[in-house]
C-alpha cells in the first residue's frame, strides 16, 4: 500500500529563501486533441496545439534566458521524438526536461499495463534525445496505478497532486518518490487553453501576483513552495507572454525566491530537508 508522508514544519530552502518557485511547462503539440468516433480529427484544435513546438517553445526559451530562470518541461514523449531540435534547445537553456506521457494519454482510463507501457516509451524517447532519462513525470490526469508504477520505473518525483501546498513523500516497500504538488492557477485556466476569448495577458498577472503575493506574505513565519503549470502552445502566444515575464520580473523582484526546477527540488527533498525522514523510512519498511 502507498503511503503519504508529510513534514510541513521541516520547510527550508537552500539558501534561506522566503519562497522556493517551482515553473514547469507542459510541453505538448496536438496530442490531446484526438479523432472522433468518426475517426475525424478536429484540425483547429490540433493545429492550435503545434504551435507549441513550432514557435511558442523557442519564445518561452528565450524570455528564460533574458530573465536568468531555470525551469522544467515536462515533455511528450511525442514531441521529443518529433521535434529532436526543441529538446536540445531546452536542454542547451540550462533547464530539465521530463516525462509527460507519449502521445499526451489520459492515464487514468489506461489499464495497468498499457500505463506501464506510456512510461517505459516516454523514457527510451526522452533518453534517447536528452541523453539522459528523466526523472521526474506529470501524468495527463493520473491513474490510481501511476505512484506505484513511478516507483517501479525508478523517478525521483511525481507532480500531480493538487491536495497539498508543501512537498512530501511517498512510500512503498521502501521505494520512496517526491510529490511536487500543483495549485489551479495555469495557464490552462486564466486563458482558456485554446480559446482565446480567455487571452488578455494583464488579467492572467493579476491573477498570479495575487496568488504569489499572498504566498510571499505567509512565508514571512515559514518558507513556502510555489509552482507554476504552464503549456508552450498558450502561455507562449505572442501577447500572453506578457504574463509569464511579468509574474517572473515581479517574483525576482522580492529579492528572496529560488527559481527551483524539479529535480534540483526532489534532490534537495530527498538528500537533505527529507534525509533523516527517508532513512527512517526505508529502515522502517525494510
């Protein structure tokens, strides 16, 4: 059985900062957008979603590196293997490129096995391109198999859960995987992913100045964790990348945010805030 394992009070980052922020890009082009029962595809919606790995990526790349922020990708394995030259330029930015499903699935109508099988394909795609694996995974909706099967396949940290503010930790038989919660305030929700009624950039700010701003407040009596999810083909739109450099120059601006990506944030859970945790909890189950 899969346990959960919270330590809120042990929250500290590496160098005392008040907030530690956590940016991840969803990168995905036309894969969620699947055929009808007539076997009709929808042209428009998956179009819409190309412009992720045909423009958008290269804009969100550049205004990370003006602005000197790392952050992760979780990647299609689709797309690494489509678009080869976005994995490099991501990885040659200095950010991290993991694991988002192939063909952007819905894990939580997949049997065991075929989830399984997403995983193994999005890992030999992503190695394959990055030349490294990766370790951490955001499922399109996860199953109730996916922490187990996470552990299986050997990630460091899973990042799906929306019930929790802090990371924690999860454990099985001894195998224990990082959780890097999320919080409802995407780009998928302040603009409508692809519909553009939604697209006006300074209310999309507001919203997460608002969100941040109050994070920042309370991180006054304790550090606090603050992830963004963000998809390359909305946030990356000429216009709505407005917002994504506005919260970025208004977060810097605190003077005390570590622009943390997943793995620098899994490692730090595991080797040193979670350490002692971790021990006990192996040496418990084993």
């Amino acid at each position: 059985m899969v346990k959960e394992y919270h330590y809120d009070d042990l929250m500290r980052w590496p160098k005392g900062e008040r907030v530690a922020v956590f940016l991840t890009f969803d990168f995905q082009g036309g894969e969620d957008v699947k055929p009808d029962k007539n076997g009709i595809l929808n042209y428009e919606s998956w179009s819409q979603g190309e412009y992720g790995p045909h423009h958008a990526i290269y804009r969100i790349l550049r205004i990370l590196k003006e602005e000197g922020v790392t952050a992760s990708f979780l990647t299609c394995g689709a797309i690494a293997e489509r678009y080869p030259e976005a994995v490099k330029a991501i990885l040659a930015g200095g950010h991290a490129v993991e694991g988002h499903g192939y063909n952007h699935e819905i894990a939580r109508y997949l049997p065991r096995n075929e989830e399984h099988e997403v995983m193994r394909k999005a890992v030999a795609m992503i190695e394959k391109r990055a030349g490294t694996r990766p370790v951490g995974w955001r499922s399109c909706t996860q199953s109730t198999n996916t922490i187990e099967l996470l552990m299986e396949h050997g990630f460091t940290y899973n990042t799906n859960c929306f019930h929790e503010e802090c990371p924690f930790l999860w454990e099985k038989d001894g195998k224990i995987l990082v959780e890097l919660p999320r919080q409802p305030f995407g780009d998928g929700t302040l603009f409508g992913h692809r519909h553009g009624e939604y697209g006006n950039p300074f209310l999309g700010l507001d919203t997460w100045k608002a969100y941040f701003d109050e994070m920042f407040e309370e991180s006054a009596h304790k550090p606090k964790y603050v992830p963004f999810t963000c998809h390359p083909y909305i946030i990356g739109r000429p216009g709505r990348t407005l917002a994504l450099r506005g919260i970025i120059r208004h977060m810097k601006a605190t003077g005390s945010v570590w622009f943390a990506t997943g793995r620098e944030l899994s490692d730090w859970c595991l080797n040193e805030l979670f350490a002692a945790e971790c021990k006990t909890l192996k040496r418990v189950s084993g």
